[in-house]
C-alpha cells in the first residue's frame, strides 16, 4: 500500500510506502533470496521480494508524481517509508536514479530500512538515501545471511565445550562470529541498508552516522522487536525536531 502526495507548504512531492500489515506484505518480506540488479552499470544483488514489490508499483506510481509535477509547482520529490515500505523505498529511488527517471531533485528517507542491497550498491545510494535505526531494532540487522550466521553461532554455543572456558566475552564473541561466518553458504549474498545510515541509540539520544558493518550482525536483546514500532522512531524524531 502506497500513496502519493503534494506538499503544498514544502513544494514536496511524497511517496510514502507502508510498512508489513497483512499476510502478502509478509510474504515480501521472507522472499530474501537476493536477485541480481544492475544500478548505474554496476552489477551487485538487491533484495529479492522487495525488489519486485518496488518494480510493481513503479509504472503506476511514475504516472502520479509526472501528473503532479505538471500541476503543481514542485522543489523536490521525496520517498520514504517504515520497514517493508522503507525497503522498497530505497529500492525504488534506487532504480529511478539509476535510470534517470526524474529531473526533479529526489531523496529517500528509509526508516526501520532492511538489508535490500549488496555492499558494492550500497555505498552510491548514500548521495540520496537516508536509512535511520532506532536503537537495537532487528529489522536493519535482519538478512538471510544474519539468521544463518545467528544459526551456527547457537549451534556452536550449544555443542564446543572449548568456547564455555573462555572468560573473554570479545574474545568469545570473535571466535564464535569467525567461525559461524566461515559455515555461511557462499552463494548467500550478504546485503545492507541503502544509503547513509543514521542512528538514533535512544529517544533523547542525538543521532549518530555509523557504517554498514554496526548492522551485519543480529543483535539479540529484549528490545529488538519493539525498537522497531513506528512509534519508536516517531518520538525521537519529534524530539529532535
């Protein structure tokens, strides 16, 4: 579900996508397997159920914003969305950009933004794309490569004796990580959040600009399925104006 929109007082065009609410949305979100995409003759992998949901969508929401750029007077085109529409937000602005759809300036904001993009594409899309995390929120450190790491590294607790005699938590935790990502499929494309990525540690915390690698990791707390309700990103974004 999606909509576009004018921004009378900001001159703004806004394409705002919704995040996961029903059974289908759900289905977007676990085809993961990552499909091959092409940005600006690049060649990398996006998110495979996103990145169909955002070619989908893409014709009819072209027709929206060209009807709105011939009727209003427009600065800037903006997409955004939360979670699964975070995703296919960025994913969209990512292939518009690549293809040289609009004249008009346009940036993503990608809040709670999944991982939909291999490295090698993420780094460009941060000219236009902004990915803000919310404290210890899953989704962002959610991929198919991360559950799989997560996977082998519960199974390599559970089963070495050798690793519960070690006193160091760093050191346990880099032999642990070493070794579960040396199990990991080779064929299994690690990818990322596109773009910038912001976070936010807490609601009166201030934003902080921090790389790619702070989110390959799933990170397991008792707040990292609701770090990522919108109303935890709201607060801190209200707060901070």
């Amino acid at each position: 579900a999606h909509i576009v929109a004018y921004d009378a007082e900001n001159r703004t065009i806004v394409v705002a996508i919704r995040g996961t609410a029903s059974v289908s949305d759900a289905m977007v979100d676990l085809l993961c397997k990552a499909e091959p995409l092409q940005l600006r003759g690049q060649a990398g992998f996006a998110h495979g159920g996103m990145l169909r949901a955002a070619r989908t969508i893409m014709g009819g929401v072209e027709v929206a914003i060209n009807q709105a750029l011939n009727e209003f007077d427009v600065e800037e085109i903006v997409v955004t969305g939360h979670s699964l529409g975070a995703g296919v937000a960025a994913l969209l602005t990512a292939l518009w950009k690549s293809e040289g759809r609009f004249e008009t300036p346009m940036r993503c904001m990608a809040f709670a933004c999944p991982q939909v993009l291999s490295p090698v594409l993420v780094g460009a899309e941060a000219q236009w794309t902004t990915s803000v995390v919310v404290g210890d929120d899953v989704v962002p450190r959610l991929s198919l490569a991360s559950a799989l790491d997560l996977r082998e590294a519960i199974i390599l607790l559970a089963t070495d004796p050798a690793l519960a005699s070690l006193s160091d938590s760093k050191e346990l935790h880099d032999q642990i990580r070493a070794r579960a990502m040396a199990q990991l499929d080779p064929s299994v494309e690690r990818l990322g959040p596109a773009g910038r990525i912001v976070w936010i540690p807490g609601e009166s915390a201030a934003p902080v600009e921090v790389s790619h690698d702070f989110l390959c990791d799933m990170l397991v707390t008792g707040d990292m399925v609701a770090a990522h309700m919108p109303h935890r990103y709201l607060k801190p974004l209200v707060a901070l104006g």
